[in-house]
C-alpha cells in the first residue's frame, strides 16, 4: 500500500504497560516484602503472556438480568493495575470479613490488585483478592458506560509456580503442589468456561 509504514508503528503512549510509564518492573512489587531476590519474579516473567485490555461496559435502557456486570472472582496472574473512569456501577473488592467495598481509582492513580499465583509462590503470606464490576442504580443506568484500562501481569506459560522456600516457615509444609504457569492458566480457564455455562 503506497505510503504504508515501513516498520510497526508505536502504540500511543497512553496504551504503554503502566509499569513501563512507572519506571519499574512489576516484579520490583512483587519481590516487596518477602525478603526475595528480585530475579526469581524477573526469570519468570522473560515471554510471559501479560495483557493490556480496554474493557466497556454499555450502559443500559432496561434492568441487567444480574446485581453485577462482572461477575465475582479472582485474577489468574501474578499482578493486575487498573485505571477507570468514574461512571457509577464500578469497581468493588471483597475484605476478609466478607464485606464489599468500592475501589475508585481517581485521576493519574492506579488500583493494583495481586492475582492468583501470589499466594502459590508466598505460601499463602499473599492472597488474592476477589473483586466484581457491579451495576449502576436504576436512576443512572441511561448514562452509566464505563471504561477501564487493565493490565494483566502473568508469567511465562513454562514458569514453575511454586511455594518459594523463603516463604514456607519452620515447620510449616507448601500448601501447593508446584506446576507451570501454563497448566494453571488453562486450569482456571476451563474452570470458568464450565461454570458460564452452567444452568
């Protein structure tokens, strides 16, 4: 095509990985306080398969058929940074106590949100955190359309997920058996696919 580029074409820095706009690596969080080398995270994320989404949700002229319009659960990965606007209907995380809270990221802020295989590589020490995108009121849903921006971090498919031994105390035994990042990733995706769906 004539005037074609003759090269990729950089994506708009806004589309960049936070991490990248941040200056560091997400393994650099991931590594804090757990008294960890950083180059365990660094080794197992070299070809990882992370992701940078723009997610809409429409809004909406008649009543959703469910209380949410993302349904509770937990990240697969390592880490996940979001940014959002602020239309009504967002995002919620779930406390230990079982309460739901909401989570509004303001202007140039980030909401960071550890995933699953945290709490396989820290024994535990690390959770993650369910969260769900809930619906609007009724009185905002013709003009409640939401967008965020989400970046999924996630190791390689053939990284080793396992407790690390720095984080399996005295006494204490690994609480999971070590498997690839792979094995999990297709785990948790089939998982979810079986339970959409369900009756």
């Amino acid at each position: 095509m004539a005037g074609a580029a003759s090269g990729p074409v950089p994506c708009h820095p806004a589309l960049h990985p936070p991490y990248a706009l941040a200056g560091r690596h997400p393994a650099a969080y991931l590594r804090s306080g757990l008294s960890i080398p950083e180059e365990i995270f660094l080794n197992a994320h070299r070809r990882n398969i992370s992701a940078l989404r723009l997610i809409c949700y429409p809004e909406s002229q008649t009543p959703l058929a469910t209380p949410t319009r993302g349904g509770a659960h937990t990240d697969y990965g390592s880490l996940t940074i979001l940014t959002a606007d602020n239309a009504t209907g967002g995002l919620q995380a779930k406390l230990r106590s079982g309460n739901w809270v909401d989570v509004s990221p303001q202007p140039g802020q980030f909401a960071i949100n550890i995933g699953d295989i945290m709490p396989v590589w820290s024994n535990d020490r690390w959770v993650s955190t369910p969260h769900r995108v809930v619906a609007p009121p009724a009185s905002d849903r013709s003009r409640s359309r939401r967008h965020s921006i989400v970046f999924f971090h996630q190791p390689d498919p053939d990284a080793r997920i396992a407790p690390l031994p720095a984080c399996i105390a005295s006494g204490e035994t690994a609480h999971y058996p070590p498997a690839t990042y792979g094995d999990h990733w297709r785990h948790k995706w089939l998982s979810t696919r079986q339970q959409s769906i369900l009756p």
